[in-house]
C-alpha cells in the first residue's frame, strides 16, 4: 500500500520541517539571551547607583571632617581671645583709679 502522494508529502514535511525547527531554535535561543540580559540589567543599574552612593557618602565624609577642623579651630581661637579677654578685665579690676577710656581702648584693641 504504498501511496506516492502520502511519500512526498512527508519527504515534502521533512524538508521544510529542518529549517522551521532551525528558525524556531533561533528565536527561542535569542529570547533567552534577551531574557538573561533583562535580568542582568538591573543588576548593573543597582551596581552603578551603589557605587555612586558610595563616591557620595566618601565626599560627604570628606566635606563634614573638613568643616569639622574649620569649627574646632574657629572656636579654640573664640576660646582664646574670651580668655585674654577675662584676663584684661581680671587684671583691670585689680587696679584702681584706671580711666574708664582707657580699659575700654584695651579691651577693643584684645579683640582687634
């Protein structure tokens, strides 16, 4: 029983069945790739921010010590001249018959 038209029917199927299975893998293999890099995308993104915030935090750190030093010198010197200051004031109201213009001209030129 054989029937011609059933054979090359199915030699037909088999010929062009090879380069549909060829496409079809194709595809499917490129979707896949598409698929992995999707997923390995945000990755990247969230590497890149996380290093970016750790430049940030690295400057901000950087920033804060700096002023940090600039505050403490500013208020050593505050400390300093406020105690120059209560040593005038110490040693003026020590002597007697000091002018009140001149304690006044002492104490500007301590500040100055």
């Amino acid at each position: 029983m054989f029937n011609p038209f059933l054979f090359v029917l199915g030699i037909m199927a088999i010929i062009f069945s090879v380069p549909i299975v060829a496409i079809w893998t194709e595809h499917r293999r490129k979707v896949m790739e598409m698929q992995l890099r999707a997923q390995s995308a945000p990755n990247e993104k969230v590497e890149a921010r996380l290093q970016e915030l750790r430049r940030e935090i690295a400057d901000l750190r950087a920033t804060s010590t700096e002023y940090d030093l600039s505050f403490d010198s500013a208020l050593e010197r505050m400390e300093s001249r406020i105690a120059k200051l209560e040593q005038r004031v110490q040693r003026l109201e020590g002597r007697t018959g000091t002018p009140v213009a001149t304690e006044e001209q002492e104490i500007h030129n301590t500040a100055a």
